[in-house]
C-alpha cells in the first residue's frame, strides 16, 4: 500500500522536523459472509415467529380443514449418509437433496360421530353416586373449537338430561332443556392441559433466561356449565347429542357422547352435613379392658384405610358387637366409666350417604427413567372428607373410615374430658383454571360441635 501527499501540504511537511507517517484501513465483506448472516436473521425470525404463533394470544385460533375437501401436502428433504463399520473410520455415502414427495387426502363429508377425543372432564363423574343435586353438572372439552368442528358440518350441539324416572327436566327460556352448547354456553378456560409439544416448548422458554415469559391468557379449553336442579334419589344419563345447524333447539339428535350418574338424598353439602345436628348425640360406656383396643383402632389403620371387613373385625375385637350399615345419621361417645372420672376415648360417626368421596381429574403422570415420558390421566381425587375443624381444642388422634366412607371410628386424645371436639366435612378446592378456578378454597361443613363435659350417668353439680 503506498500512500501519497498532497503538494499543498508541502509547506506543513517542511515545518515538521520528523518524517510523519499514514495509517489506512479497509474493512471488506465477503458476499457468502452477508448471505450467510441474512440466512441466520431470517431462519431467527421464522423459528420467533413460530414460537410466537404457538404460545402467543392467538395460538387457540386453528384452522380446521373443510369438509369434502382434497389437500396436498408437499414435503422436501435431504438426506446425508453415513457407513460405520466398527473398528473403522466412517465413510460418507452420496448425499441426496432437494427430493420433492407429495401426498394426497381428502376429508369426509361427515361430523364426528363420537366426541369422546375432546372431552377432557366431566362432573360428575362416570357412575359417580350421590351427587348433591342442586350442583351443576359441568362437561370441560380439551379444545376451545368444539362448536366450531362441529358447525363446519353444519350441525350444532345440545346436553340432554334423561332421569330414570322419566319425570320431565325443568325448561325455562333462561335455562332451556336441552341445553345448547352455542358459543353463550360455552365457558373459554385458560390453557391447563397442553399437548406434549406445547408443555415442553413452555417450559423451556419459562426456564430460558433470555426468553420472556408468555404474557397474558391463552385460551385452550370450554366448558358447559348445566344449571339445571337435579330430583333427588335419580338415576340420570347425561347426553350430548348432535343435530342439524337448522333444526330447532330442543329436537332430537345423535348421541355422541353419554355420562351417566346418580343422585343421593340431599341439594348441596351443606344439607349433608346439616342432617347430623338433627340427631342426639348417644354415649355408651366401654369397659377398661377394651379401651385400650378401641384407641388402638387409630395407629393400626394410619398409613391405610381398613378394607373389607376389616373395621368391623377391628371393633369386635374391641368388645363391641357387628353393626349394619348406618341408613341414618348418628354420633355415639365411648367413654371409659371405670376410671376415677369418666374418660372419652372416641367416637363413632354414622352418616346416610359417604363422607369420603372420590372424583376422576386429569392428574400429570411421569414414567420411571431414564424415558421419564410424561402423560394425563383421570386418576380418583378425593373432594369430600371428614376433618377435625379449627375452632375446637385439639382432640382428635386419628379418623379411620370405614369401607364405604359411610362409618367413620375417630379416637380421642387422652384427657379429652371437658373439652370441644370439633368435626366437618372438607370439601377439596380444585384450583385448576378448568374445575375450580385458581381462587377457590376449601369449604369446611361443621358435622359435630360438642363440648364432652361429662358421661351422662354422672352426677354433676
């Protein structure tokens, strides 16, 4: 590289006594170096906006293909080989681009027949009995399309209630029977339950830390809330049937999905648990000798329920005899009257319908490694339970229930004499966005609040 001056910066040059010098620099890009980083930037932005499409606002707003329609889908790949032999180097094969593949399909003219696929929960649930019958029934769907797969048929759906008696379900034009599933009836959830790609890209971009996490509510799910009052002591069958867009609400369609359940003798929890204040409280009287066997009933069924016959063999061997299944609500204290004052030592809760009652939810499941693969299933989740209540003294040492949930031994602490035992019936919150809602809490429905001043044969000032 030369560098030359110009003449009119002669008479600078004469001034300074050192010979000066000149530094020049060229900054060059190769074309292939500009392609390559347009290349990077653009695959960057394509794989955002793909991200963005899939966990964004937007992500529940699919396209659903038209019915009696031909696609082709066209698919190109490349393919570079490789032959290993062991002990050897590998040596590459002839690679094969740019290979062009179509396919060709054609959807049917014809709407799902069943719509078990989309069906996510539904409570009450299969066969479940005793349903309090002032509760809605809920169906919650997997996809937030529901209505929208079946309209692109032309059809539309309805719930039909079918009670065993046969007695006709109430209609208004508020709460009409059958009750349409059009987009006013169908409840958007939050995304919960995310398909398998969706649940890993999410968890990825939450714990990435230059990714910004998802902002705002995703839509995923619907559900059909029936606010229909249901008759006591009824078998139902809930269906959901299919009919014609045109036809008129109310006529009859195709079944495409049925859930069956029963009812038990009262409206809501509250009542259920109401029932026990209308019984009188009995105390009977054990002898010393079975006390101790009485108490023990707690520890031996701590880390299981009793099954079988287990809990009455369990009270038998406490000296007290067999006893059927209660039909009504009851609550007996034992007390040892041998001691120098009179101790409790527990008590027996009869109830007409179970205490202890389980529903089937979506429950995350993850296999063994090393495929740690990961999967819902509707697994039996308690929802109801009978708990010592806050607001008594601490006196309850163990609950054992017995086969059925409809007998329940609850053993006292020692010394138990003159204080408040406190018993409810705990309904579990469900704080998934789809059953109960984030905010929901556990209700507490007092069965027994009684102070245990002293064995009714006592004389007492």
């Amino acid at each position: 590289m030369q560098i030359g001056c110009l003449p009119a910066s002669r008479p600078l040059r004469e001034k300074i006594t050192l010979r000066p010098f000149y530094v020049g620099g060229i900054e060059a890009l190769k074309t292939s170096e500009a392609t390559r980083s347009s290349y990077d930037t653009t695959q960057q932005t394509a794989k955002q906006s793909v991200l963005q499409d899939a966990l964004g606002l937007d992500s529940a707003d699919n396209a659903l293909l038209q019915a009696g329609q031909e696609y082709k889908v066209t698919v190109t790949w490349d393919v570079s080989r490789q032959q290993r032999t062991p002990g050897q180097a590998p040596s590459d094969l002839p690679t094969v681009s740019g290979q062009v593949q179509s396919f060709w399909f054609k959807t049917d003219t014809a709407p799902p027949a069943r719509l078990d696929p989309w069906v996510l929960v539904a409570l009450p649930g299969e066969a479940e009995t005793h349903f309090f019958g002032s509760e809605a029934v809920r169906v919650v769907f997997a996809t937030s399309n529901v209505g929208e797969l079946y309209a692109a048929y032309g059809k539309k759906l309805q719930a039909r209630l079918r009670p065993s008696s046969y007695v006709p379900v109430p209609s208004s034009p508020a709460t009409p029977h059958p009750y349409p599933l059009s987009p006013a009836n169908l409840q958007p959830i939050p995304a919960t339950i995310l398909s398998p790609w969706e649940n890993a890209v999410q968890n990825l971009v939450a714990t990435a830390a230059p990714c910004v996490a998802v902002s705002g509510e995703r839509t995923r799910h619907s559900a059909v809330t029936i606010p229909i009052p249901l008759d006591l002591y009824t078998d139902y069958l809930l269906d959901i049937e299919m009919l014609d867009a045109t036809a008129p609400d109310g006529s009859p369609g195709t079944l495409v999905w049925r859930g069956s359940f029963s009812t038990g003798g009262y409206p809501t929890a509250a009542d259920f648990a109401g029932s026990f204040q209308a019984s009188k409280v009995s105390h009977r009287g054990v002898h010393s000798e079975d006390m101790g066997k009485l108490q023990a009933i707690g520890p031996a069924f701590a880390s299981a329920a009793p099954q079988g016959a287990q809990f009455d063999t369990a009270l038998s061997g406490a000296g007290l005899p067999a006893m059927p299944v209660p039909k009504i609500p009851g609550v007996t204290v034992f007390w040892d009257p041998l001691s120098p004052v009179p101790q409790p030592a527990a008590l027996l809760i009869d109830a007409s319908e179970p205490m202890w009652r389980e529903r089937p939810i979506p429950i995350l499941i993850t296999d063994p490694a090393p495929a740690s693969a990961q999967r819902y299933e509707l697994r039996p989740q308690p929802w109801l339970e009978l708990v010592q209540q806050a607001g008594g003294d601490n006196v309850v040492d163990y609950i054992v229930p017995a086969p059925g949930g409809q007998r329940a031994l609850v053993t006292l602490k020692p010394g138990c004499r003159g204080q408040r035992v406190t018993l409810a019936l705990r309904r579990v919150a469900y704080t998934e966005a789809y059953l109960d809602g984030p905010a929901a809490t556990d209700q507490f429905y007092t069965v027994l609040d009684q102070v245990l001043t002293a064995a009714p044969w006592e004389e007492v000032d």
